[in-house]
C-alpha cells in the first residue's frame, strides 16, 4: 500500500492562519486563509455534575493524564536511534506541517459530483455537458473534460481525437501582468497543441494551415475580470476547429492567473460554439452555496 499524501490544502506551520496546497510530491506557492472546523462540544462524563460524579470525573481526568504523560514520553525515546539522534522523516520537505492522509474518495460535495469538473487548486468548477466525460489522467497532465465518443485523427490514424476538450491550468513561469496579454500569448499555444502537434508529437490533423482571431475581449468569470481570445483554426487535413484561451485569477490564495482551454472541431460533429460562452459563464468558486459550484449536467452540449 502507498502512503503518499494526497493533494489538498494543509495548515502552514510558517505562516500561522494559511494553508498551503501539497499537490501529491512537493508544497506548491499556492496559499489561501485558514478556515478552522468548528469545535465539538465534550460529552460529560459518567452524569455529568450530578451527585458524585463530579470527583470520579476530575478522578478519571487525572488518570488519564499520566497515562498520556507516559506515551509522549515513551513516544520521545522510540524517536531517538542508539546515539540520541532523532529519526529522520521520509515525508515532504517542512515548509509546512506534515499533512495527515485522508481520503475524498465518498462524502458529499463538489469534489464527488460526477457533473462537475472540479478544480480545487484553483479553486473553481466547471459544468460537464451531456455526453462528455471527465478522464482519470490524460497524457497533458491538465485538468480535462472531453466528449466521450473518439474517432481516429485524420492526420494520424495511430491517434485518437476527440471532437470537444477543455482543459483548467494555472499560469506559471510568466512575467505577463495582465489577462489579456497572458490570453492573447497562450492562444497560439491552445491552437498548436490541439490541431498542429499533439504533447506526443503527432500531427493528428496533418498541421495549421492557416487561423482567423473570432474574437479578443474582456468577460466576466465567477465573479473576476478575465479576457478570451478564440479563434477559427484551418488544418490540412479534417475540418479544423476552434480554440480558445480564457485566462482569469484565481478564486483562492493568491490569485494566480487560471488558464482555461477550448478546442472544439469544427463541422457538423463537432459541439456547437456557443457551449463555450455557456461553459464560461457557469464557471463557479467551489464554495458557491447557490449552485453547489456549478450547474452539472443542465448545460447540454
């Protein structure tokens, strides 16, 4: 069995009141406010004060005091090797406190909801249209949804294509200020990777043979100014698409910029343009209460 931790937000001990992402091997920049989970109320114990029972409570107090005095020590002992120096941790590096493993695989939530596309790094999620699927891992390693049915890559028959995908990242390594520069920037890449060169090196549509910009403007996404850029993109072989980059901040921590991609073929089987606009606008922060982060399957494709 592994005992890696998985990703989430944990306590960081440099910072007292933030939590840190641990993103599965290492500590990531990413950070947001502590939200402590209130406190249960203690049981009384044995009646509570009635009677007697107040003594064999503070009795049973006491007791229980050395024995927990007794573990700490015998626990400090354990930890020290024959020459008195401390056991070294094979966990993550101490940036922050070393995050207990839990499991997110059941209870409730955006996390669980098989309609949503949930970006907790980030911080946001994203409907998934009738008929698409949310992939355990792709080859990008990004965040993705895609329709479900492939086909065969008219550039590459050895490659499968899928007719819509949108993938969530964060902007990283930029000195780009703002959206619409850091957007009209990851376009050209958004266009290459889904119709000229695929992460593995195929052309799956035998390359880009020529582009027109449909669009450059500012919008508003869960509740932050972002700006798209889309374009029309003509390959050598098949319909060709459309892509788009949406770039925005983040919902927690620092507000990183969030990049997300479209790549929709174009022709008739490929999902209708406008899914885009309806997907941008049903973007949500995962706390949102009014829609429990999202609106899953109403969007149709």
């Amino acid at each position: 069995m592994s005992n890696a931790t998985p990703p989430g937000w944990y306590p960081d001990s440099a910072a007292p009141g933030t939590d840190r992402w641990w993103d599965g091997a290492a500590w990531t920049a990413h950070t947001r406010p502590n939200t402590p989970a209130p406190q249960q109320p203690v049981p009384p114990m044995y009646g509570g004060s009635g009677g007697g029972g107040g003594g064999r409570t503070v009795a049973i107090a006491a007791a229980a005091l050395v024995v927990v005095g007794a573990a700490v020590i015998g626990a400090v002992l354990l930890g020290r090797d024959g020459g008195g120096a401390e056991s070294k941790s094979s966990g993550p590096p101490r940036s922050a406190p070393l995050p207990t493993a839990t499991s997110t695989a059941g209870g409730d939530g955006p996390a669980t909801d098989p309609t949503l596309l949930v970006d907790q790094l980030n911080g946001i999620t994203l409907p998934i249209p009738d008929g698409w699927e949310k992939p355990e891992s792709t080859v990008d390693k990004a965040l993705t949804m895609r329709t479900a049915d492939s086909y065969a890559c008219p550039g590459d028959s050895s490659a499968f294509c899928y007719h819509g995908t949108v993938t969530t990242r964060t902007a990283s390594e930029t000195d780009l200020a703002s959206a619409e520069a850091l957007a009209e920037q990851d376009i050209t890449t958004a266009a290459d990777k889904a119709y000229e060169e695929n992460v593995v090196g195929d052309r799956i549509h035998g390359g880009i043979t020529s582009h027109e910009q449909l669009r450059s403007a500012s919008v508003s996404v869960a509740g932050r100014t972002g700006y798209e850029v889309r374009w029309r993109v003509h390959t050598a072989k098949g319909p060709g698409g459309y892509v788009q980059s949406l770039v925005f901040p983040s919902t927690v921590g620092s507000e990183s910029p969030v990049i997300v991609r479209y790549a929709f073929d174009a022709g008739p089987d490929g999902p209708p343009l406008s899914l885009m606009d309806t997907l941008t606008r049903a973007i949500r922060p995962i706390d949102d209460s009014e829609t429990s982060g999202g609106v899953g399957s109403s969007v149709a494709p």
